[in-house]
C-alpha cells in the first residue's frame, strides 16, 4: 500500500493472521482489512484507468459491480477519489488533478480532426492528389 501499487488478497494473507479478533469485525459486509484493500485499489485504479464499466471493476476487486459502484460513490463524496459515475453506461470516468480526463469519444473526435487538417496540409503541397481524394473537406 505504501507503495500504491494494487494488492491483491493472497499477498496480504500473512498479515490477516496476525491480526486480532477485534481488528477482524466486519464493516458494511467486509472485514476492515479487506474494505481498506478495496479501497486503496480503487484509488490505485483511478491513477491507471481513465474509467473503467463497475463489472470491470467489479471483477478486478473481487465484488459485486453493484457494491464496487456504492463504494466508488462513497469515496467520490467523501472526496478520497475524484470520478464521476455514468449509471446508464454503468462506467466509472475518473478524473486527474481536478479536470476530466478526454473521454474516448473525445480522443477519436480529436484524432479525426489531426487527419483532417493533416489531408487539407497535403493537398495544398501537393494539388495533384487531388484527384486521389475520395473525401470532402
């Protein structure tokens, strides 16, 4: 965890058992170890992912995608990770430094418009493969 990279509950196993019977009670349907394991590979995902659907997230977690999104949403109010939450896409878009990371959409729209401009370039070089444009400008 110190390290935030994602920690998988085999690795963490040693230490379960050397925990106490008190530091074992269950919290919303886990034990606090693994809700905080949860919870730190959420935030370790959110540096990684741009979003990511909850059955993704889900699978990734080891938990259902309806209880990975009820915890997404948690930690997006208690402002531990900045997100949004697409219920009708059932994706979560996380967000970096405070501004909304380009959606895919928005990556393809962008990469579209370089080509474009990149065609206009090439055909006022060299007005010759004019012929050769099949497309609109």
């Amino acid at each position: 965890m110190f390290n935030k990279e994602v920690v998988k509950r085999e690795h963490v196993t040693e230490f379960n058992n050397s925990l106490k019977e008190h530091q074992k009670d269950v919290v919303e349907g886990y034990t606090l170890l693994d809700k905080a394991l949860i919870e730190h590979n959420i935030v370790v995902i959110s540096k990684i992912y741009m979003n990511i659907t909850f059955e993704q997230l889900g699978n990734f977690l080891g938990i259902l995608p309806d209880r990975a999104e009820t915890i997404v949403a948690k930690m997006i109010s208690e402002n531990r990770i900045t997100a949004v939450l697409d219920q009708q896409a059932s994706l979560v878009e996380f967000e970096e430094e405070g501004e909304q990371q380009p959606t895919f959409n928005e990556q393809i729209k962008t990469t579209c418009e370089n080509i474009d401009s990149l065609m206009k370039d090439m055909l006022r070089e060299y007005p010759g493969l004019q012929q050769y444009d099949t497309f609109v400008f």
